[in-house]
C-alpha cells in the first residue's frame, strides 16, 4: 500500500492502470511480441523480460517517490515478546503500520496517535505485508482505504 507524500497525481494513476491493462492483455497472449523464446541456456530470460518491459512511467512507484508503505494490523502487535500498547490512550491492537522511505516503522492507533517502534524494521514490514495493491495520493486517503 502506497501513499504519495504530497501531490495529487490522478495522471500517473491512469496511466498505471493502462499499463497493468495492456501487460494483461500481452500475458494473455503466447508467445509475447518481439519476445524471443528462452533458450535452455537461459532459463531466467522470461523472468529478466517483464520488469524490462514496461516504460518506466507505468511502474509502481519506487521507494523513493513514495512517502512510505502502510499496513493494517488488528491483532496484539507483540515484539521482543512484548506486546506493543500506544502511549496515548493504551490502545493494544487495531493499529496501522507505517514503513517510511528512511525505513523507520511507526504505529498509529486508531485514535491517529502515531509512535515510532524501534524493534521494528523495513525486513519486519516486507515479510508481514502483502504486495502494494493500492496507490494513495495523500496519507488521510490511505487511512481512509484501511478503516482508519
Ligand atoms: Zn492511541
């Protein structure tokens, strides 16, 4: 889950959809255009292919033009075998999880107290969290996506 850090974007939305569009429509057809079959000396070349095909304009954003990636975690989040409790109103679970682009991981309780949770790390982050499905202009969008 992504959340831009300051502006509106709705182009650059558009034009990731096109692009998710027309890759789904080449998948759907075999062999790709203009896409040499792998040769056995080169079994990595269908997986080289695809990140190489796509314009740059129609990739995900990289982790530099993100503010950073947030996840919802409703259970107790426990670390270090201690569970977390927010130091504003000692809220325990239902929290959002942040990964910024610095890497630092924050937690925001449901009442948008937000604390930075150093036991926590980006490796933490991306083993818990799913792929980035969605794109947010802004973090309240974000937030609002999530049930916050
Ligand atoms: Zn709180």
């Amino acid at each position: 889950m992504f959340f831009r850090r300051a502006r509106e974007d709705r182009a650059f939305r558009e034009a990731q959809r096109a692009g998710y569009e027309l890759l789904r429509r080449l998948q759907a057809t075999q062999p790709w255009p203009g896409c040499p079959e792998p040769t056995p000396q080169d079994p990595a070349a269908e997986e080289v292919a695809v990140p190489d095909f796509l314009p740059p304009e129609l990739r995900l954003p990289s982790g530099q033009e993100v503010a950073g990636v947030m996840m919802r975690w409703l259970p107790p989040l426990v670390v270090d075998g201690e569970v977390r409790t927010c130091p504003g109103c000692g809220m325990y679970r239902d929290w959002i999880v942040f990964c910024m682009r610095d890497d630092s991981i924050w937690l925001r309780c449901r009442a948008g107290h937000e604390t930075r949770e150093p036991g926590l790390d980006a490796a933490w982050f991306n083993r818990h969290s799913g792929p980035a499905d969605h794109f947010h202009p802004t973090l309240q969008e974000g937030l609002r996506h999530l049930g916050h």
